[in-house]
C-alpha cells in the first residue's frame, strides 16, 4: 500500500537559542536528524515524503537536505513534495489578526499538506528522532484494513525522552486496558530530576505513554481536522489572537473525548532523542555515533 510521511519542518526553534535547528549537521557525514527519519521511512515501505516548511527558509532547507533527498529519492522510487505553512493559510473568511508574528501551529502544519497526501500517513516533527521500530509498526497499522475514524501513534515512554539540559513539553497519554487512547494532556516544563521526573515540583510517572507527535492517520481526518481550525477561530483564536496554537495533540485529545476518533497506542521501547536545546547537541551526536557502531546505520547513511 502507498504510504507517506509528512514531515513538520517549520518550527522557528526559539528555544535552540537561534538558526535554523531542523538542519543542524550531527551525523559524522554532515547527516541531519531528517536524513534518519527519511531513512527509516523508506526502510519501512513509505513511498512519499512531504516536508511542511516555511517559504523564508526554503533556500536554506533545499540546500542543506531538500536537493539531496530528491536525489536519493528518485533512485529509489520515492516521491517528494513540499507543503507551505504561513500565517495567512487560513479559512476562508478568515484575516490574520494584526500583531500576530507566528503560524498557527502543528494542526495547520499538517493541514497544509491536505493537497498532497491521498493515502494513509505519518507524521512526524522534523528535529525529533524516533527510531525504525516506530515506522515499521505505525505502517503495518495503516495497512491494515481501515476502521472508521480509527488511526494510531506512537506511544514511546516518557523517561526515554527527555532532556538533560532543561524543561520539554509532552503530550502525556491515558491509554484504556485495549491500549486506545483516551486523552491526552499537553505538558509543559517536565523536568528531568535523579529519581525521574517533575512539573512544578509535582512528580510525574516517568513510564507513562507520551506522544511526541507521531501519528499514523488517513486522508479523510483531514476533512476532521478542516473543520477543527475553522472551529479553533471561533473560540481560542477569538479568545487570544495572538498567540493561539492550533496544535493536532490537542485537537485529537478533544475529538477523542467527544467519541469522534479512536487512537490506538502502538508503544514502541527506543529512545527517542532530539536538539530541543543547542546543549543537547552533543549529546545526539554521540548518540547517533552508538548507533553507526553497534551497525544500525552505515556511515555515510545513503551509499
């Protein structure tokens, strides 16, 4: 079955302290965390690869990994198209209130896309690392055949992902004894701490699911989540112009306690890694480093 990946690449990255952090070199060949998703999907048997980017660093991203994954694409039977996510990609009728500075968030991210995708997807954030076990298991539910209204993520476990070097936000999951999602809470400034990990001083458990926005949908939610950003207008964009974020963890957590959607938690045991802060880089580097050693990726990653 053909399958894609939408790849969520327009973050601004306020938090890596500036630049563009998407495309920060940290394999030992100039490969960039994007390369190992790209490379894991096509492993797994996705044929389409959509980069949600913005029209400012378009030059810069084609130059530093858009060019060179076409080519490497092309050899291998795998298409590449790029969605545009902009302040003004919004509802009909709809103005960008004056003052605002930023997109709409992870919702309209993948929205953008909606033109481009007319078979099951991923979609995954451009500077977070997942590992093969997740491409593999959320593809072989897509392909299976299709419930209603039924998709999938990525449950991976919240003490594999967080940082040593500060504050992240998770999207921690409450999964019912069939391992469907029931809710999902957006958690801000988890920190990690000797004995696990805390939230205002508050300890969390850290073997609870967490999303880390991977999700394994059908072309049709994108009609559901149309219909969401219009309703997002009407209430929270009403409510704070200015900074409102339409983000698909949120929106997924209301379709589910309105019954709309069932999730199913596909729990995957790698360590998810990423650059959420430049001091985490290092660390990544080594990471990556292991991984060519102990002979999962070969280096240079595309031979």
């Amino acid at each position: 079955m053909d399958t894609a990946l939408v790849i969520m690449a327009a973050g601004i990255g306020s938090r890596f302290g500036g630049g563009i952090k998407q495309l920060e070199s940290v394999g030992p060949n100039g490969e960039i965390i994007m390369d190992y998703s790209i490379y894991d999907a096509i492993e797994a048997g996705f044929n389409k690869i959509v980069f949600v980017i913005r029209r400012d660093i378009e030059a810069d991203f084609r130059e530093v990994i858009g060019n060179r994954i076409e080519k490497v694409c092309a050899a291998r039977g795998v298409s590449v198209a790029y969605a545009y996510q902009s302040m003004d990609a919004l509802p009909e009728g709809v103005a960008v209130p004056e003052g605002r500075t930023k997109p709409w968030g992870t919702g309209q991210a993948v929205l953008v896309a909606r033109d481009l995708v007319d078979t099951p997807f991923v979609v995954i954030n451009a500077d977070d690392y997942y590992g093969k076990e997740a491409f593999v298991k959320l593809r072989e539910f897509l392909c299976q055949k299709a419930e209603p209204n039924t998709y999938c993520m990525a449950g991976f476990i919240l003490a594999n992902t967080l940082s040593e070097n500060g504050g992240v936000t998770r999207g921690i999951c409450q999964v019912d004894s069939e391992g469907y999602l029931t809710d999902v809470v957006e958690t801000k400034n988890i920190v990690k701490t000797p004995t696990g990990a805390e939230v205002e001083g508050r300890e969390v458990d850290v073997m609870s699911h967490v999303s880390m926005n991977m999700w394994g949908l059908r072309p049709e939610f994108m009609e559901v989540l149309q219909s969401g950003f219009e309703e997002f207008f009407r209430t929270a964009a009403a409510q704070d112009p200015l900074k409102a974020e339409y983000l698909l963890p949120i929106y997924i957590g209301q379709l589910l306690r309105q019954g709309k959607v069932r999730v199913k938690v596909i729990e995957t045991a790698d360590k998810w890694f990423g650059v959420t802060y430049r001091e985490d880089k290092p660390a990544v580097m080594e990471s990556f480093r292991r991984l060519i050693a102990d002979g999962i990726y070969t280096s240079p990653l595309f031979d």
